[in-house]
C-alpha cells in the first residue's frame, strides 16, 4: 500500500472516520498526501454507518443473544432519504462506483398513516400537497436576508405572520423537519430557508432516493476502498486505526497537534501530527480534556454554544410478509414523536428474498426518550407503532434498537451559525470537518458532512500546496434567476415579492 510519498506533502492526521472525515481523507489522497485516520469505533462511516453485530432483542422486548441479522445484512441507525439537492453526494456516488438506476429506489411522494379504529389498520393515505397558507408561508421565508431570521426559530417566525386563521399554527413538518430529527420549536428560521433554497429548485421532481442496501454496503465500504485505490493511484500511504479513541489534543509548539489515544486494547498512544483534519463531533471535542488547546485559541469555546440531539431509530424484523404497506415512506399521523416508517424489505435484495417484512422506523423528536434504557425506549417505541400498525402486532420477530444516545446529530437551533467554525481553524495545521462546520448546505445532512470534508480538504490544499489545483466542490443546487431577482426585490416591495414569489412556486407545485 505504500510507496515513496512526495516530499512536499507533509501526512495528515485525520481524526475521525466518519463521512466527514472519509470524504477529507479521499480528497487528500488524490492531491499526494499520506493519510492516517483514527475512528473510535470498529467500523468507519460514523453516523452515516452500519452495525453488522447489534443487540437484538426479541418479541417480548428481552435482549437476545441467539437471534442473528440475516447473512450479509447490517443495520443502519435508521432510514436516510438522499434529497435531490445533494449535489455533493451525488458526485461522490459516481466516484465511487454507484449506480444510480440500481442502487437507488427514486421516492415521489409520502404517505399518512393515522391510527387505528377499532384495532383496525387504516389505510395509507398520500400526504396532501402544502396549503395556500403554508406555501405564503414558505415562500416569504425564501425572501427574507440573514439578518431577518437569524435570531428567530421557524415557530417564531410563521407566528410572526398572519398566514393562518387564529389558533390554527402552521407546520412545515410534513415537508421538511421530519427529516431534521428535532421539533421544529427549536429549528433555526435561518437553517429551514436554506433548506427550502435548495429544495424549491427540485420542486417538480422526485425529490428522495433511498438506498436499496445498508450504508455500509453501498456507501461507506466503497467509499472506502475507493481511498485506498486512490491513495495507491497517488503512491502514498493510507492507513486505517479503528478502535482509536482520541483523549485529549495539545497544541504543538508552531503547527499541528499532539494527539493522546486509546487503542483498542486500551494502550495510551501520543502522537505528533503537523497536519491534523479534526472530523470529531462538537461533543466528542467538548468532552475531552482539551484545556491546552483552547488556551491557545479561546475561539474552540464556541463549540459549546451548540447543542446536540439523538438520532433515534427502530429495525423491525417480522416473522412474516405484512399486506398492504406502501413501497414509500409513511408518517404515523399524531405521533408525539413524529414516528415515520420505511418497508426496507420491498428495496433491499437482501432482504425481498426472505419473503417477511422489515420496518425501519425513526423519530423526529427524540426528547422524551432520555433517560430511558433499550427495553423502555422499545416500549415507547412499539407501543406508538402498533397504535397505528396493530396486525404488526404479534408478527415480530425481534427489534434493532437504535436509540444513538452516544451519537446525537448537531442541532440547527437559533444563532448557532455564529459559533459554528471555519473549516480553517485559527490554529496552523488545524482544520475542522463535519456537518456543523459552517458550509453552505447549512442544515445538518450527510450533504453537510460531504460538503464539509471537501472545504477542509481544499483549506489544507490552500495552505500546504496552493499550485496545486484547487478541490472540486460541486455548487449548492441554485435558486432560479427568477426567484433571485425577488430576492432583491423584496426589500424594495414586499407585498411584489411575495405575490410573485407565491405564483412561481404554485406553477411549479408537482401533480399529485
């Protein structure tokens, strides 16, 4: 695997073998630089990844140690949705060998489950496409600048408005929170606009795919053979540490870090590392003992102003195949939890040729979960399920709990972008990859970890070897010259703005 490196190409430390640091180390390889990268974990791909050995826990909500995933399958921590504004995604895709026709099932549209009469399954509905209200709504968000939203949540700024009659609040969770894993209490007016900046270009199409196999098999295990053919294509080394747990981070003298592990054997390693991509998660960062480091830049201090929730998601296994489910994504209508479902078993090869159903579900809003353990998260969890899917009911059988207490998403909450960091950070050799490094994809997505691996990359390019040409980062999907040229109007005439931007958006509205 290696060879002699180039002299002018200092190693980089990656820390972190998440999708952040993955796509980091990729693009480093290519430009001649030897790569080391240190996961925590068994298995790379963070929380874009797969576990191909969890708990298990059968019908009756008990751990079980002689239940098995089927062969080759692993589970993801929950169903990802691939939105059509992933311009960088879909680029890495094609890199690393991703058929689109076939690797990829193309979502149109979402379906409402309400719950059941009687301890009878109602049946799916398609959601109805957004009101009047919630597309005013939407479309005076797209208009507004920076300063406007801010420092206001979505809530605080659609009650702003009167764009619904009294006691009658809009939601925009049908259309986008869902896939934000928080309330939309909490949610940044500011995030949700630059997500319906991207997303309002694609109106009229198919806006999801999904996968049709884990993240393990058609993301991050070729993602990472496609670093080590990169990295041999280069003639420098890459090396992969898993079960590295980073301890603390000490500033070196001029440039660089000296980094304190714990291998998997629990041996304390120090290492000396003049180049260092830091793709650890804020409360990784916020956690270890970092008390040099933020001496000498007080700035890393900001990184406790962000705030961090659970990604919660629960694997269904039934005994047998449930009738009548849609081959789309399903929201369980009045979940406090914003429950919704995916039938894994109608895209996966893997799993259409067992002949049962398996469910992946996920919650919005993981809140009321803390503190609970796996058996009380599964009781809340099946509970709200078999509310809603009561023949499912005495059909399971066994449970993959995903509860990722220990791997929280970054939360897009009011004035965050102001703490968030650069990709360069203020100290030499030092750079910030992840998806709450400012980027602009914004929002919390492997979109914004992709993103955000490519600018710390290219900051490192920038600084090690400027001749060098610059990484390829493919642009954001762009808002249409009309909807920009209401953008500048809306300062001058509001009222135009928004007459004008609501007219282009109903035209554009897909059939349903």
């Amino acid at each position: 695997m290696t060879s002699s490196n180039p002299p002018s190409r200092p190693p980089v430390t990656v820390l972190g073998g998440g999708l952040a640091g993955m796509v980091a180390a990729l693009e480093l390889v290519k430009l001649g630089f030897p790569v080391q990268l240190h996961e925590a974990l068994g298995r790379l791909g963070g929380k874009a990844g797969s576990d191909s050995d969890p708990p298990l826990y059968n019908a009756s909500l008990d751990p079980d140690p002689n239940l098995s995933l089927p062969q080759g399958v692993a589970s993801d921590h929950g169903y990802h949705v691939f939105p059509a504004w992933y311009t960088t995604m879909r680029r890495l895709w094609l890199e690393i060998g991703f058929d689109p026709e076939h690797d990829v099932y193309p979502g149109r549209i979402y379906y409402n489950l309400p719950p059941a009469l009687q301890g009878v399954r109602q049946p799916h509905v398609p959601k109805p496409p957004p009101s009047i209200h919630q597309l005013a709504a939407i479309c005076e968000l797209i208009l507004q600048t920076d300063d406007e939203v801010d420092d206001l949540t979505l809530q605080a700024f659609l009650r702003s408005r009167d764009y619904a009659p009294q006691g009658q609040p809009i939601s925009l969770n049908d259309f986008i929170l869902n896939a934000l894993t928080i309330g939309d209490r909490d949610v940044s007016a500011r995030a949700v606009r630059n997500v319906f900046r991207q997303w309002l270009p694609v109106f009229a199409e198919s806006n999801w795919d999904a996968l049709r196999g884990s993240l393990a098999e058609k993301l991050i295990d070729p993602l990472e053979r496609r670093i080590a053919a990169a990295a041999r294509e280069a003639g420098v080394s890459f090396e992969v540490f898993r079960g590295h747990r980073v301890l603390a981070l000490e500033p070196l003298p001029n440039h660089g870090l000296t980094v304190h592990i714990s291998d998997r054997h629990g041996r304390q390693l120090t290492k000396q590392a003049p180049q260092v991509v830091l793709a650890l998660p804020p409360e990784v960062l916020r956690r270890m003992d970092s008390t040099a480091l933020f001496k000498r830049d007080a700035g890393l201090s900001e990184l406790f102003y962000l705030r961090s929730n659970p990604f919660s998601a629960l694997d269904v296994f039934c005994t047998t195949r449930l009738p009548n489910l849609p081959v789309e994504h399903f929201t369980l209508i009045g979940s406090p939890h914003g429950i919704t479902g995916f039938d894994i078993s109608r895209q996966w090869p893997r799993l259409e040729v067992l002949g049962r159903t398996v469910l992946q579900f996920v919650a919005a809003d993981c809140r009321g979960f803390g503190g609970l353990d796996n058996r009380g998260f599964l009781e809340v969890m099946s509970r709200e399920i078999f509310r809603h899917l009561p023949d499912l009911e005495g059909n399971v059988a066994f449970y993959v709990p995903h509860r990722n207490s220990d791997a929280p998403l970054f939360v897009n909450d009011v004035g965050t972008w102001a703490h968030r960091p650069e990709p360069a950070s203020r100290l030499p050799g030092v750079y910030f990859a992840g998806d709450y490094v400012r980027n602009a994809t914004d929002v919390t997505s492997m979109e914004g970890a992709v993103r955000s691996g490519l600018l710390a990359a290219e900051a490192l390019r920038a600084a090690c070897v400027p001749y060098e040409r610059p990484v390829a980062i493919v642009d954001e999907v762009r808002l249409p010259e009309d909807i920009e040229e209401l953008i500048e109007l809306w300062p001058r005439d509001p009222m135009a703005a928004r007459l004008k931007c609501l007219a282009w958006v109903r035209s554009f509205m897909p059939e349903r």
